[in-house]
C-alpha cells in the first residue's frame, strides 16, 4: 500500500502533539514545588499576591505557612502583625487576640507594640457583645485595659482603651443588677442584698454616678421587706442629692404596686 510522504509526516506531526498534550501537565506537576519546600521570598510573593488580590482566605493560609516554616526570620514579626490583622478583619476574634497577645509579649520595645496591645483589647472586647452569661472575656479585658493604661509606654490609645474599660465595668455592674432582680423575684432577699453590697464594694468608689441606681435598688429590696421607714430614708436621701435623676422618680413610685425593674 502507498503512502504520500506528505501524509506521512502530518500524521507523524499529529501523534507529536496529541504525546505532548498528555506528557506536559505531568512535567508541570514534577516541576511545582511543595509548599513545605517554598522559600520565605517565594511564599511572600505568594502572600502579597493573594493580597493584592483580595484574597482573604489565601492570604491567612500562606501567611500562616510562612510563619510557621520560617519562624527565624528576621521580619517574621511583621507578618505575624499582617496575619493577626487579617484574622481580626475576617472576624476570626479569639486567634486574633492569641497572636495580638503574643507579639506584644514576644517583642514589647517593638514601635508596632503598642498598636498590638491595643488590637488584642479590641478583639477580646468584641468577644464580649456576644449575647452569652459568662462574663470571662469581658472580666479578661478590664484586666488588658488596667495593664495598658498603666503601661508608661503607651499613649496614642490611652483614650479608647479608657472608654472600652467603663463599657466592660456597666457590662458587669448591669450583670449584677440581673442577678439581683432574679434574687429579688425569687423572694431570696439575703442573696439580692449580697449583689448589692457588692457593687457599693466594688465599683461605687470609681464610679459615684452608680449610687443613684444603687439607693433606688435599695429602696425597692427594703419596700419588698415591708421595711417602711428604711424606704423613706432611701428616697429622701435620692430626693436631697439627686432631685432630678430619673432613678429619684422610679424610687417614689416604687410604693405602687407597679414595680419597675432596672
């Protein structure tokens, strides 16, 4: 049988490139490095192009690789500091504040210091305006805002972390009236005068504005008790030193059968 020579290497030309098709993805996949194997230039090139394009997800898992392969660098606190932004920006909220948390304690006379301990506030913070009863993230961050403050090297946020502190305190203080209304429901009117010692102990000193609320509390336990004159001491006391809060006026009405919890 006769074959044209020109046929022939059409077809010779045709079977090369079909062998080429199949043969160049397994060259590629040979040619690609592990991630593992990624030097710390090539993996933040990889980081800053998911960056660059707005990749999120990318970003976190190649920044958490080049940190966690190349913990020795000499920049490696930088990106820590972008990876603990990107979890705080995604909402990611307690791996945040762990490494918030920790590059402040691992590099304190860094310049970014600051900014972290006040980042690791933020994001504990946040933590507690989920609706829940444990109240040990909101205890955890009046503890972070008393060490900042009292921290001589911080300024610029001095101001904010003032403002998250008072925020956590009424968090507490409105916890505790809770409970004491709970108490005070229950007829368990030992344990309502527990909270309320409690309060007067603890906050009243750093916060005077608390004893309006506090007296009118008091005359509501003392009107339960049926305890007539220890009411009227309470609202005179509210009448004389706070004439037009509006805790005076709840306290006057809280002699009607309408008792109003606050």
């Amino acid at each position: 049988m006769f074959i044209n020579k020109k046929n022939n290497q059409t077809l010779s030309t045709f079977f090369l490139l079909v062998f080429s098709l199949f043969l160049l993805p397994s060259c590629s996949k040979q040619e690609e490095k592990r991630t593992e194997d990624l030097t710390f230039d090539e993996l933040k090139q990889k980081t800053l192009s998911s960056l660059e394009r707005k990749k999120a997800d990318a970003s976190i898992e190649n920044l958490e690789k080049l940190i966690s392969q190349h913990p020795d660098n000499q920049n490696i606190s930088e990106y820590k500091l972008m990876l603990a932004d990107l979890y705080f920006d995604n909402g990611n909220l307690p791996s945040a504040y762990e490494l918030y948390k920790h590059y402040t304690e691992f590099y304190p006379s860094d310049p970014k210091a600051e900014y972290a301990s006040y980042r690791s506030i933020l994001s504990k913070f946040y933590q507690t305006l989920k609706p829940d009863c444990d109240q040990t993230d909101t205890d955890d961050a009046i503890k972070l805002c008393k060490n900042f403050i009292t921290n001589p090297k911080f300024h610029e946020y001095k101001s904010d972390v003032k403002d998250i502190q008072n925020t956590c305190e009424r968090k507490l203080i409105d916890k505790e009236v809770y409970v004491y209304n709970f108490y005070l429901k229950k007829g368990n009117y030992k344990a309502a005068q527990n909270r309320l010692n409690y309060l007067r102990n603890n906050y009243l000193e750093k916060n005077p504005a608390l004893e309006a609320r506090l007296l009118f509390l008091e005359c509501k336990l003392e009107h339960k008790q049926k305890n007539k004159t220890a009411v009227d001491e309470k609202i005179e006391t509210l009448l004389d030193k706070y004439p037009d809060s509006h805790f005076t006026k709840m306290a006057q009405r809280v002699v009607n059968k309408n008792v109003f919890l606050f």
